[in-house]
C-alpha cells in the first residue's frame, strides 16, 4: 500500500474508472458507489490533515521563534542540566 498524497489521487481516478465502466450490473454499481463514498470520506480526512500539516509548518516558519521554547516538540528534545 503506498501513503502518500499523489497516490491518494491514483487512487480517486481509478475508482472514477471502475464507476465509468460500461456493463455494471445496478448491483455492482451500487457497490462501487458505496465504496466510492467511503474513499472519499478517508479521502477527506487525509486532505484535511495533510492541510493542518501545511498550516502549521506555515506557523512555525512565520512565527517559530516567539513560541518555540514554550513547545520543545517543534525542534526536538532539549539537554536538561547537560544530560
């Protein structure tokens, strides 16, 4: 399986051929209409972070230095008394 945003687009388009495909039964293309359905509600939350992703990337770089101590996740651990 691979997990990256272009391949959530060859995934979009393949399901949109399997839906433009001549000679599917009413029940296959029910199938593949619920399964579309479904593809596009995980689809969805996966834009939707990969939007949060880019947004707070955006925030960080524009803004890091004023609350980059206050959040020691955002550059890494840091040494408490040396260690």
């Amino acid at each position: 399986m691979k997990n990256r945003i272009t391949d959530l687009n060859d995934h979009l388009f393949a399901q949109m051929e399997r839906l433009s495909q001549e000679g599917l039964t009413s029940d296959e293309l029910e199938a593949e209409v619920q399964r579309t359905e479904a593809m596009v509600q995980i689809a969805d939350k996966i834009v939707d972070n990969a939007r949060l992703g880019i947004a707070a990337a955006t925030l960080v770089a524009n803004h890091g230095d004023r609350f980059r101590k206050d959040l020691p996740m955002l550059s890494g651990p840091r040494e408490i008394d040396g260690k």
